[in-house]
C-alpha cells in the first residue's frame, strides 16, 4: 500500500520535471 504510493509520487515527479522540461528547455538539468 505505501509502496503503491510511493510509485504514484514518483509518477508525478516524473510529469512536473517533463513539464519543466517543455516549457524551459533551454535551462535543462540532469536530474536523477
């Protein structure tokens, strides 16, 4: 049950950094 939404914060981590991805591209960052 915390494992599922553990994976659900990282899902969403995912979506904001591909979002800041698109929108500053030009200020792209490793992140990992």
């Amino acid at each position: 049950m915390l494992n599922v939404g553990y994976n659900k914060d990282l899902q969403t981590l995912d979506i904001i950094a591909g979002l800041f991805i698109f929108f500053f591209p030009e200020e792209r960052v490793d992140v990992t």
